[in-house]
C-alpha cells in the first residue's frame, strides 16, 4: 500500500507498509521479468506471446513441459 494509504486517519487498521510488485515469472527455470509498468494492452500482448510460444514448443514434443505446478508436487500434493 501506498504511504498515503497507510499514514491516513481513515484507515486505523493499517499498521505497516507493504510493496507488491507484479512479475512474471517461469516454472521451468527460465527467469522472468517485471510487468510493473506494463499498459493494459502491453499485457494482454505480452501473455498471448507466451502462450502462443508454450504451444509452439507443446507441438514439437522435443521439450519437457511442466503440465502441473512444480513447486506444490514438490510438497506431496496429488495432481
């Protein structure tokens, strides 16, 4: 939340600052990126791009792809 948000008389609950910042990232190793400043359709562009390069790669099946979440198999949940 902003300091604003935080330091305002209306809201007496909020007793800390905290900072979110939206980034992208990828399951299979590859690092990913800040999509903080990105405009509504940047956006919308930027997922299609990686959806689209997901199923180019899904279609050559010379790449192993992660179908489920690595991270929550890692801690012995079922698919």
């Amino acid at each position: 939340m902003s300091d604003t948000v935080v330091g305002s008389l209306s809201f007496p609950t909020i007793t800390e600052e905290e900072n979110y910042e939206p980034i992208c990232y990828f399951a299979d190793g590859r690092r990913g990126y800040s999509i903080k400043y990105m405009q509504k359709d940047e956006l919308i562009t930027d997922v299609l791009r990686q959806y689209e390069r997901y199923v180019k790669m899904l279609a050559t099946g010379k790449h192993d792809l992660y179908l489920s979440d690595k991270v929550h198999l890692e801690q012995g949940e079922k698919r």
